[in-house]
C-alpha cells in the first residue's frame, strides 16, 4: 500500500529563503490520499498506532478504516498481531503455549515454515482483506 500524507498548510513551518518545512505542528495531517492499495494488506501496529493518532485510520468492529480523500477504505480484519500455529494457524497464547500446542498436536511433524522451525511464528501485523 502507497499512501500520500496531505497536510494543513497553516501548520507548516518554511525556512524563508528555501521555502523547504522545518517543522510540523501537531495536528498538520489533514488526511491521505491512497496511491496504490492491493485486496490484501499486512498493516504494521506502527503504522496502526500512526495513524489513529493522526486520524486518518480508525480500528474498530473487525475492521480498519482509513479516511482517504475520495473516500473511505476499509479491511476486515482476519488475523491480529500474536503468536500463531505454522501447522494449523490456531491463535496461541504465547510462545510457551506455541510449543506445547506443536508437541501436543503436530508431533514429530516437520514444521511447514522453514522460517520458524518450532512450528509457531509471532505475527506482528494485522493480516487483512478488503471490505
């Protein structure tokens, strides 16, 4: 996903000679403008707490708004930030749970991610599709 921040002016502040900002008051975010969105996105809890606090994003019900110029985008949730089983997806407590679930559950299986070879992974993004 491409997004443009567009900014009230008023609360830019211009070097008078280059005309280049050198400061942005808090509030200067007026909204964004999506340049490139896809039918599924991973949404970073940075990016999530970025723009709550700017507010162009909203989380809430499921889903993930964002208050584009053009109108609004939203993304129904389908997996939150947490710990999850390689072998079947299942949502896990913990890291000490993911291990007990894989023992318990997949055992003496290989795990299908070579990237996380105990079988559980720790997600830290929202994996969405569009709404």
């Amino acid at each position: 996903m491409y997004l443009k921040r567009t900014y009230h002016q008023d609360k830019l502040v211009r070097d008078e000679k280059t005309g280049k900002v050198t400061e942005v008051k808090p509030g200067a975010v007026s909204g964004v403008k999506i340049l490139r969105a896809g039918a599924r996105q991973n949404f970073s809890t940075k990016i999530i707490e970025q723009g709550v606090a700017e507010g162009w994003l909203s989380l809430g019900q499921g889903k993930i708004t964002i208050k584009a110029e053009g109108g609004d985008v939203s993304y129904t949730i389908e997996r939150a930030p947490g710990y999850y089983c390689c072998h079947c997806n299942e949502k896990l407590d913990d890291g000490t749970a993911g291990a007990a679930h894989v023992s318990e559950e997949h055992k003496d299986a290989e795990s299908p991610d070579p990237g996380n070879p105990a079988g559980y992974r720790r997600d830290s993004f929202y994996a969405c599709a569009k709404a």
